[in-house]
C-alpha cells in the first residue's frame, strides 16, 4: 500500500524500489479489495466484519502514529479524539435532519465526517496547548488523565446529550443511513452475492484508510515532518535552528487527532451503537501498542501493528472454533483454544519484542538515526576510535 | 453535632452537568457535613492512599532506575493478592496458626513474606525475561513487553485459577473504635500502620544501605554510577524485587479490606498509582508515598462531597494542575535539560 | 545479551506456528469423520461473558442452553443440535465479533444470548442482518427490543416492570420512605436505577441522592460514607454482583443499616459469598420469574441440571437461558413439519424458525411463554428475594 510515491529519502536509502515489493504490494492491494467480496459471497460475514474492524484500526494506528512515531510524543489517551469524533458524529446526526428536513439524512454523515474530524482535531489542540511543556512520561499520564476525563464525562451524561452509560442512540433516536447505501445494495447485489452493509461500510473504510495513508506519507516529506523528526530526536537542538517547538506539537496533536475523529464518526455510524465503555484506556493502549509494535514511524509498520493486534486474537478464536477444525479439536478443546488467545498474545507481544525492539517494519529514516539510548553501541564506537587514535589496540598492557 | 455547614453540590444528577451550580443548589437544598463526616472520609482515603503509596514505590523505583512505565507493575499487586490467597489457605490446615492471637500474627507475618518473595522473584523473573533484552532498545519497546506481559499474566490467573471473582479470608479479629464520631477498624488500621512502617523502611534502606545508595545513584546518572563501579543488573534486580514485593502486599490488604479478588483487580488501582507517582514527582520515593495519600485522599473527598461519578475526574484534573504549574511533579526535582 | 534467551522464544514461537499448522492441515480430510450418523446437524449459537464480566451468571447461561440443547437430541429427530458458545467477555465491541462469528457459520439457525444489554442491543443488528432468531435470557433493557427489528426476542421481562416492582415493594410493602440510588454506569445498571427512580418518586417516595460509580471500582468506602451521612431507608444499586457485593459490603462495614435493593444483576450465591454472609443478611433484590421451587418444572430442572453440573449452583438465568432455548428447538420442531430438517439452515428455513418463535406458545420452566408485537415475552413475574441464613430466599 502507498508505495507507489518516491521520493529523495527512500532514493538514498533503497535505491528504486524492487520488484517484489511491487508485487508484494499489488498482491496486498488485491486481496483488500477483493478478499471481502469473496468471504462475502461465502457468507463469512466474520471476516468482512474483522476486515472492516482492522480497517478502523489503521486509521487510528496512523493517526496515533503521527503523534507517538513522527512527533515522539507518548499519548495514551489517543481513544477519546476517537471517541470525540463518534460522539459528534452521532449527536449531530440527530440534530441535522431536524434542523435541514428528512431529505438531508442520507446527507448527514458525508456532511459531517469532515465536522467530526475537526471537532477532534480542536480538541486535540484544546488539549495540548495546556500540557506543551510537558515531557515524556509526564505527557503521557496527562493524556491518560484526559482520556479518562473524557470517558467519564460521556458516561455521566454530560450536558445531558450523551445518554450516559445507556449509549447512542436512545430510545426514539435512529442514526441515519448515508447516501450511496441503498444504491450500493440495490445496484452491486448479483445473484446470491448481496452487497451488504458492512461491505459498504469496509470500502469506505479502506478509501479512508488510502486518504490517510496519502495524507501522512505526504506529511512524512513536508517540513512539518522533518520539524517532528528534528523536535523528536532533541527539542533544543530543533528549537535553535528556528523550529518552534509549540506549533510543532499542536500539530501533531491536532492533525493526529483529525484521523481519531474520522475513525470515530465512521465507527459510530457503522456499527450503530456508542456507549462509553467502547472508548475505555485499554483501548488506547492497543492502539499505542500497535505503533510501536509495528515499528515507530513508519506507515507500514503502523499498518501491519494494527493488523496483527486487531486480528490476531480474533483470528485465533475463529480458527479454534471453525468448521475447518472440527474434526481435530472437540467442542471443549476449540473453546479451550479460544480461551487461550489472549495469553498467547501476550506472550507472542513480549517474544516480539524481544527480537525486534525497533517494531517489525521499522522506518528507515527512524533506523538511521542515532538513538540516545543506543549507549552500548555509541560506548564501543567511542572506544575504537579512541583506541584507533591512541594506538591502544596494540600491546596495550605494556604501556 | 453539626459543627459546620458546607454548601455541596448536587449529588450526580444525571440530567445535567453535576458540578456544583446553583440552580442546582436551589433544587437539592443544602447537605450538612460534619467534621466527623470529613474525618470519615480522610479515614477511607489515607487507607486508600496507603495501598496506592505501596504500589506507587514499584511504578517509581524501576522508572527512576530504568525509566520505563513498568505496566505488569499492577499484576504484582493482583498476583500477591492470590499467593497471599493460597498462603491463608495452606496455613488455615494448621491449628497453630488459628488458635491463638501469636498464631494469628505469625500467619499473617508468614503470608507476608511468602507473597513478598513469590512476588519479589516473579519480578525479577519478568526483568530478566522481558526487559532486560530491551534494555537498548527504543524508549516504548519495554513499554509494549510490559503491556504484553501484563496481559499474559492476567490472562493466566484467568485461565489458571479462575475468572471468578473470589472471596478473601479475614483472619483478623474484627473491631472497630470510634473516635469523635469517626470510626476506624483493625483492618483500615493494620493497612495505614503497615503501610507507613514499611514507606519508612524503605526510605531508611534507601538512603543508609549501599545497595540503596547504589540504587539512586543509578537513578541520577546511570553511567556515573557504573564508573563508579556499581553492578548495574544487581541494582536492578533488587529494585525489581522490593517494588513487587510492596505491590504483593498491597494486594493481600486490598483483598483483605475489600473482601474478594480477581484477575483483573490490578489495572484500575495500578493506573491510580501510577498517576501518584507522577502526582508525587516519579522517581521520587517521597514523592510516590506523598502523591499515593494525596490521591487516596483526594479521591475519597471528591466522592463524598462532590460525586462518585466523578471522582476520577477530580483526581486527574489535579493531576493536570499539578503538571501544568510543577512539570516533574510535587517533589521531583527539576531537570537541567543538558544540552 | 541474551542470544540463548531469544533462541528459546524462537522455538517456542517455532513450535506454537508447527502446531497451528499441523492442526489445519490435518483437518482438511477431518470433516468426513464426523458426519457418520444420518442426522441434520444444526447449531445453536450461546453467547455470555465467560472469561471477563459476570462469569457466574454467563455460564450458568451456558449450562441451561446446553440442558435444552441435550434435551432436543435426546428426541432424536432426526436432527442434531450442536452448541457453538462465544465468549463475549461482557464487552459491546467483542460481543458484535462474535455474532459475526455466529452469522457466519451458515449451519447456526438462532442464538441464545447476550447477557449485557450493552452487548445484546449492538448484536441484534448482527442477527437481524444475518436473518437468524436471538433470544435473549437475561438483557432488561428496553431498547432491544425496540430496534424494530422482528427476529429478537428475550425470556426475562425488562426493566421498567422490574424497576417499577422494586419501588413498589421498596415504597409500598417495605414502607421506605427515602431511596439513595446507585449505578455501575452501565446500560443496564443505568437503565434499571431509572426505572427505579422514576417509580419510587410516582410512588411517593423521596430520592435522596444518586451516585455513578463503575462496574470496575472496587473502593466504595467514601460513597458509603456519603450514604451513610444521608441516612436513606434504603439503597438501591443497579448493576451486576461483581461491584455489587463490593459495594453492599463496605456499606455495612460502613455502620449504613439502611435496606439494600438491587435488581436481577446480584441474583447469584456469589453476591451473597464475596459481601460475607453476615452483611448480605436481609438484603433484598427483584429477579425475573418466579423462584425455582414455584415455577412449574422447577423441580424437574434442578434434577436435571444436578444430574449434568454435580456440585454447581443455579444461577439467575440458567431457566430462562433452557427457556430461551427451548423457545428456539421448539421453533426446529415447526420448521422441520414445514420446510423439512434438511431445510432448516437455509434462508427459508430460518425465516421459518423467526416466525415460528414469534408464534411461540408453550410451558418452559419458567412459566408459560408468549412474545408481544415487541418480541418481550407475556411473562412479566417478578419475585422479591432476600438473603437469608447465606442463601437468596423469596420473601
């Protein structure tokens, strides 16, 4: 995905891109596209459902990776810009078709997937104006604390529109179904393949994901990506050379933000039902884990993070208890099997680790630089050009 | 005996934003609160804040020595829960130990240590295991080991023991005293007492033993103080001890006071305590003790005065007003930004 | 650094993929194994929190699901039922997986479940999309009901009956005058305190303060304090036996005397376990149905499920879990005389089956069982229990 783009930085690192990665992205590309139909026409709505789950997933993965990857900035209450956009979303779609008439409800979503995104975005920058000058971890258990602040607020039935604890919609209230679904349903339906609503929903998705993904490469090669890069690797060093550092963060806070709010406002009117126990800091967390795991900064990494830890514990249940291990596993063993999921996700996050600290895919500009933290490596390089320089490697016992 | 009247809030309305407003005011009329009611909760929330502050030295000792979140942290607390479980269960087959008062005091004493070391060792194990490769790696990829590890032991307390929900024995005598309107039991006293004991044997440990100097000279300069010829990986695996094993006590009260525990008991308590030790100024063990009672504290008067609903929001609005004006917390100190 | 250490993890990980791989290759060949006896095999899809949330009460959902489910095939009619049990871990965002999971394995014709009305209410879509029956035993929200959807249908009554009896027997029986109510801040907690509310105030009653606390909170010690300070009659708490008993027990250790209610949600030996017997004495709270011993096969279940779970106790909705599924194998018995048992997973006949539980009129063990235009069923009893000498009793 998104390979498609070169630019000077992958030039220099890679030279032209190789033929398998072309291919290995073409056969990507067709199995998104594709791979739902198919599973669709099978009547597997589980992995058009996990596809459009995963997709979600990305959206959030590189949003975050914006604020966490590029920026170096630790956010752990990333879910309620999430959570921002899909009560906005929602909210507002009750009040729009009031205010505009019913012919404006299949209008309602398109009009407001780009409010919601702003919404979030401001509150982003709501957020980060106040905390700026913190660092490291003392931003990250404030943005804990705003996360928490936020679910809770939604949970108490703040300003009395969020339905509390009850969740979206309420009683009498209906989310309106956007424009482009019914035709999607009537027109793209062959035969037994029916053209359903979460396909309608994981296309919109997946065309949300490429905008994100267009958006963040470009963001990646601006000078607002290399001012990230610069402030992440040393803020003074970055602020001498006339970068401002303030601006720098509302940025990444808001623009990460922004992709949050996307994701929110389309889960939302997707799935149909919010309620504050969706947007909880366990969630955050998955979604830290899935920048980091796949590899900081880069969007592949981010992508395929996002893959692996929405997928992988659902995939594991699915296979346990499908048909195609019916024979092998009894009934108790495959709900055994499925059980056991999340402790090999553990496990399997703590072995990843372990073996690729820098994430899987790791960005190639992040892996070139110099890490403060790479002491060993920065000690023993120290030592041999010391030692090239004093002639100490040789019979150095004697002197 | 109304000492004093105090204008509160209304009592969560769920119609509307339930901070104190005064048409509010007007509709639910005034609330009388006493000084006992206050010393009540100041009672509820030091014993909170005694758990926390056990928990909050764990987060703070490895963050000072290592600086990472260590987020299997709150397991320890939840696994010295169920040790402390299992040690109660053992030494109930034994009638020395219920018989008499001594018996009692020595049972409790042995569960203790039992969980301590169980749980100090697990530290050292998951240390060794999940950390210590990355100890060269990017800032977050422990945080992530950390993560998965905290999972993987949740889930195999779930799938291992049980996913229920489970009682606690209570062997102390039951008992409570009053004091000017303000009741206190033995177990609220047994956790305050001992929770303070153990912060200042620590602290005494801290800065008299040599391991304990060795350790915050680790958390001043780490290189420094390898020059100076301390063994870093004892540092470490002794940090990694102490701090579990606190944790594993503060689980064995927690069960103890609340009566029942559960897989996943640890994450909200260890999300609290973390943000004492922040509160506090991380890496501080002053700090850690002072920001757990101060969170303990300021949640039980947010909860009795203001709303139960929102106290958590209270906590981590302080918190941000605390980081807002005094970024490296109450007691950290300030760091020279080394250019 | 540890070369040896990621070698181990890597045979680990080597063997953990081996065996993954193993176990689908050998299954290719593993289908033809099971279809030896004639039968049409269909199954029955049971969703409850299993691992995480209430896992007393989701599977006791499981094992009276599973009698109903032994029971049909004992009738050997020629049709099989297997059970296809998903773990929704009481959680909205699992809980739609797994009925995707359900929806998409073409042999399951109708599903018992959820637990959570936070759960049941976004997975009615799933099955409605899907076109298989859900019949709910234990989600009292209103809203489920009211999506407009016509394959869903619940065992249990809903909220409004049980709040507006709680507050009746609370206000009218008990003579309370004054209430503090207390939710978990879930929907279904929510939803049932205001019910509560919204009766015991038409009653005459006075509410003396409301409280949100989580269902995840386990210190209630500064809100027991509050309530003590305001000295209701009463107390009620709407949520699940998790927090619940937390709460009941730091509100007696408190020194609060005032009488505590709560709804369907602490029906379970384990409220009455983790508060400590001596705090639980003569709490109160409203369940579905009748008690066990008067509802009309009462007795004949607890022999059953005795004889299948030694040793477990009945919880809150295991009979309305037998019910609900009695509801849908009932509905299979209709559908085989009219599409035929080799039909029966086929979009026909699963439209077949909807329609036939909508038309349900039979005797479960719960009473008799009807459905209104809504799906919610003619059986609205509602029982008061207490807790005497350590055990739910009915008052």
């Amino acid at each position: 995905m998104g390979g498609s783009k070169m630019d000077i930085k992958t030039k220099i690192a890679s030279g032209p891109i190789p033929l398998w990665k072309w291919i290995m992205y073409a056969v990507i590309m067709v199995i998104v596209v594709a791979a739902p139909i198919y599973f669709q026409s099978v009547q597997n709505f589980f992995f058009v459902r996990i596809f459009a789950v995963v997709g979600i997933y990305v959206m959030l993965s590189l949003g975050l990776n914006i604020v966490v990857g590029y920026a170096g900035l630790l956010d752990l209450g990333y879910i309620a810009f999430y959570a921002m956009g899909a009560y906005v979303g929602i909210i507002l779609g009750f009040k729009l078709p009031e205010v505009f008439g019913s012919g404006f409800e299949p209008w309602t979503f398109w009009t407001l997937l780009p409010v919601a995104a702003l919404a979030a975005a401001g509150t982003g920058i709501a957020l980060g104006t106040p905390v700026l000058r913190l660092r490291g971890d003392y931003l990250a258990i404030v943005t804990l604390g705003f996360g928490e602040i936020v679910r809770i607020a939604l949970n108490n039935n703040i300003f009395g529109i969020t339905n509390g604890a009850k969740g979206l919609p309420g009683p009498g209230q209906r989310i309106p179904t956007p424009a482009g679904m019914e035709w999607a349903k009537a027109n793209l339906s062959f035969g037994d393949f029916a053209f359903s609503k979460d396909l309608f929903w994981y296309y919109l998705i997946v065309v949300l994901c490429l905008a994100t993904i267009f958006v963040v490469r470009r963001l990646d090669d601006s000078r607002l990506g290399r001012a990230w890069v610069a402030m992440r690797e040393d803020e003074v060093a970055a602020a001498s050379i006339g970068i401002s550092i303030t601006t720098t963060k509302l940025w990444a806070f808001s623009l990460g933000a922004l992709w949050g709010g996307v994701a929110g406002v389309t889960y939302a009117y997707w799935v149909g039902f919010i309620s504050p126990e969706s947007f909880n800091f366990m969630e955050s967390v998955l979604v830290v884990c899935m920048v980091v795991l796949g590899g900081m900064g880069s969007i592949p990494g981010a992508v395929l993070g996002a893959v692996i830890i929405a997928a992988l514990p659902e995939m594991i249940r699915y296979f346990a208890q499908s048909p195609l291990l019916a024979g092998v596993l009894t009934t108790d063993q495959a709900n055994l099997a499925s059980q056991y999921r999340y402790l090999v996700f553990g496990a399997a996050m703590v072995i990843m680790m372990a073996f690729r600290p820098q994430g899987i895919l790791p960005s190639q500009r992040r892996a070139m630089e110099l890490h403060p933290e790479d002491e060993k490596t920065l000690a023993e390089e120290n030592q041999q050009i010391w030692d090239v320089e004093h002639h100490t490697d040789v019979d150095n016992d004697l002197l | 005996m109304p000492l004093t009247r105090v204008l509160v809030g209304a009592r969560g309305s769920t119609k509307a934003f339930p901070l104190i407003s005064l048409e509010q005011l007007e509709e639910t009329g005034e609330t009388q609160v006493s000084i006992a009611t206050i010393g009540q909760q100041l009672v509820n929330g030091v014993t909170l804040g005694g758990m926390y502050a056990l928990i909050a030295l764990g987060y703070t000792l490895v963050y000072g020595i290592l600086l990472m979140i260590n987020f299997a942290h709150s397991e320890m607390f939840m696994g010295g829960a169920f040790v402390g479980l299992f040690a109660f269960g053992w030494l109930d087959n034994y009638e020395f130990f219920t018989g008499s008062g001594f018996g009692i005091a020595l049972m409790f004493l042995m569960t203790f240590v039992i969980s301590g070391v169980v749980i100090g060792l697990l530290g050292v194990l998951i240390e060794r295991v999940a950390y210590r490769p990355l100890r060269h790696a990017p800032r977050l990829a422990p945080l992530i080991s950390a993560i998965g590890m905290s999972i993987f032991l949740q889930q195999a307390v779930l799938l291992w023991i049980t996913p229920r929900q489970v009682p606690f024995p209570n062997y102390l005598p039951a008992g409570s005293y009053e004091i000017a309107g303000i009741s206190i039991n033995n177990i609220q006293i047994m956790i305050i007492g001992s929770s303070i004991i153990l912060l200042i044997i620590l602290d005494t440990f801290v800065s008299k033993t040599r391991i304990g100097k060795a350790m915050r000279a680790v958390s001043q300069d780490r290189e420094a103080a390898t020059l100076m010829g301390v063994d870093i990986n004892r540092v470490i695996a002794v940090a990694f001890f102490i701090g579990p094993a606190l944790g594993a006590l503060a689980g064995i009260f927690s069960g103890m006071y609340y009566g029942s525990i559960k897989f996943d008991m640890g994450f909200i308590p260890g999300v609290k305590a973390f943000t004492a030790a922040v509160i506090g100024g991380i890496g501080n063990l002053r700090g850690a003790m002072v920001g757990g009672f101060l969170l303990g504290i300021i949640e039980a008067l947010a909860a009795g005065f203001l709303s139960s609903g929102y106290k958590d929001v209270v906590a981590f609005a302080i918190l941000i007003l605390v980081l807002v004006f005094k970024p490296s917390g109450l007691l950290g100190e300030s760091v020279v930004e080394k250019v | 650094m540890g070369k040896g250490k990621k070698l181990v993890a890597l045979v680990i990980a080597l063997a953990m993929v081996a065996t993954m791989a193993v176990g689908c290759s050998g299954s290719d060949d593993a289908d033809t194994t099971d279809g030896g006896s004639d039968a049409v095999v269909i199954k029955l899809g049971i969703g409850a929190p299993l691992t995480q949330g209430a896992v007393a009460l989701g599977q006791g959902i499981e094992n009276g699901a599973m009698l109903a489910i032994d029971d049909f095939n004992a009738k050997d009619l020629g049709v099989e039922v297997k059970p296809f049990v998903v773990d929704d871990q009481g959680d909205p965002k699992t809980g739609v997986n797994v009925a995707n999971q359900l929806t998409s394995d073409p042999d399951v014709i109708g599903v018992v479940g959820h637990l959570n009305s936070g759960v049941s209410i976004p997975a009615a879509a799933v099955y409605n999309e899907g076109g298989i029956v859900q019949v709910s035993p234990a989600s009292t929200n209103p809203q489920l009901t009211l999506q407009g959807f016509d394959n869903v249908f619940r065992t249990c009554t809903i909220d409004p009956v049980q709040g507006a009896f709680a507050a009746d027997a609370a206000f009218n029986t008990l003579g309370l005058p004054t209430a503090f109510v207390v939710d978990d801040s879930t929907p279904y907690g929510e939803g049932l305190v205001d019910e509560f509310v919204k009766a015991f105030e038409a009653a005459g009653g006075t509410v003396a303060g409301r409280e949100k606390t989580s269902d995840k909170d386990t210190d209630f010690t500064a809100l027991a304090t509050k309530i003590n300070a305001a000295a209701p009659a009463a107390v009620y708490y709407g949520g699940v036996y998790n927090a619940g008993a937390l709460f009941a027990k730091q509100l007696r250790e408190g020194g609060s005397d005032a009488a505590f209610f709560s709804g369907d949600g602490v029906y379970a030996q384990d409220f009455i376990d983790l508060a400590g017997a001596a705090n639980a004495e003569g709490m109160y709270c409203t369940s579905v149905g009748l008690p066990l011993d008067q509802q009309p096969q009462g007795a004949d279940f607890q022999a059953k499920f005795d004889a299948a779970y030694p040793g477990e106790g009945i919880q809150a909705y295991d009979t309305y879990s037998y019910d609900a599924a009695l509801v849908i194998l009932s509905a299979v018995e209709v559908a085989i005389d009219e599409v035929g048992a080799e039909n029966l997973t086929s979009a026909e006949g699963k439209a077949a089956i909807i329609a036939a539980v909508a038309a349900t009129d039979i005797e479960g063990v719960t009473g008799a069982i009807s459905f209104d235009e809504n799906g919610d069923t003619n059986n609205k009893a509602i029982t008061l229990y207490v807790v005497k000498d350590g055990a739910w009793a009915p008052n």
